[in-house]
C-alpha cells in the first residue's frame, strides 16, 4: 500500500474516535468539575477571581476546536494530533493542580475525574495516532 493511501485510512480511523472525544469534552465543560461551592468551569469564570477558570475555558474551546479539525479534516500529518496533545496535557495539568482554589484544594468530582481521564485517554490517542503516522 502506499504511504499516502496508508496515512489516509489511519486517519480517517482517528477521526472516528476524535469527534465523540469532542462532543463528551463539551459536555463536561457544563457539569460541576470541583466539589464545594465552584459550580460549572461557566460558573467559576464568571466570579471576579475566576481566571484559572477563563484560561481552563480557552484551553477547552482550544481542544474542542482541534478535535472537530482532526474529525472533519483527517490529520495526515503531525499537526492537528501535536496540537491536540498540548491541549490535553495543559488542561490535565490545570486539572491536577486546580489553580485558584486556594491552599484548601478541593477534590474533583465525578465529571472532573471523568474529565482527567478524557484528556489522558486523548493524550493517549494522539501519541497512537503520531506513532502510526511515523511508522508508515
């Protein structure tokens, strides 16, 4: 098979599983990721010292707007997965660290645990994805 013909069908393979990571990382942008008073990741940037919020915000729109790209147009080269993989360590990152929450950190519920998992999984996929890229 030829190498372009090749990237192509692996792509197309990712692009199956990177439109779903998409919509399940909007949905858990509007679900509680901090247990206490924090609210939604919307409800926290709304506070006056929601800032981590806003940048984990970004960070989100950043990631969702990479996925649909790797969905919509099959990533035959390094970029989209590249930057996908810097999104979900940076918001895994913030995740871990939960910045702006004071020296009482609180824990992650549910959604924020299943989001820690997602950019990890994610993370997961893309190295696939850039492993299988180089390899052909």
């Amino acid at each position: 098979m030829e190498p372009h013909v090749a990237k192509e069908r692996i792509a197309a393979g990712y692009a199956r599983l990177y439109g779903p990571l998409a919509v399940v990382c909007v949905v858990i942008a509007f679900q509680p990721i901090l247990e206490g008073t924090y609210g939604t990741l919307w409800e926290t940037a709304a506070r006056p010292a929601g800032g981590p919020a806003v940048l984990g915000l970004m960070m989100m729109f950043g990631l969702v707007v990479a996925l649909a790209w790797a969905t919509l147009r099959p990533a035959t080269t390094a970029g989209p997965p590249v930057v996908i993989a810097i999104f979900t360590v940076l918001i895994a990152v913030m995740l871990i660290t939960k910045p702006g929450t004071g020296s009482d950190h609180p824990g992650l519920t549910s959604f924020g645990n299943a989001g820690l998992a997602l950019t990890l999984c994610g993370l997961g996929l893309t190295i696939g994805h850039l492993v299988q890229l180089r390899r052909v």
